[in-house]
C-alpha cells in the first residue's frame, strides 16, 4: 500500500512540474524568437557590409 500512495505523490509531482514548465514555457520562448530575430538581422546587417 505505501508504494501505491509513494507512485500517486509521484504522478502527482510530476504534473506540478509539468504545469510549472507549461506556465514558462511561453515566456521562454518569446524570449529565445527576440534573440534569434536579433542575430538574423546582424547576420543580415554584416552581409550587406560586405
């Protein structure tokens, strides 16, 4: 029985660091498309130089 309850905290956990990851995520990638948009346009930029 105490490894039934051990497996539901377990799941349980792992849902809550499932919906903390979930709640982060949209950041997270706001934030890498801003970075990679900023290197594209150096890229662009240093091409253009020459």
């Amino acid at each position: 029985m105490f490894h039934d309850g051990k497996n539901l905290l377990d799941l349980a956990s792992l849902v809550l660091v499932f919906g903390a990851i979930a709640q982060y995520l949209p950041a997270i990638a706001a934030i890498l498309s801003i970075i990679w948009t900023a290197i594209r346009i150096i890229d662009w930029i240093q091409s253009k130089r020459g």
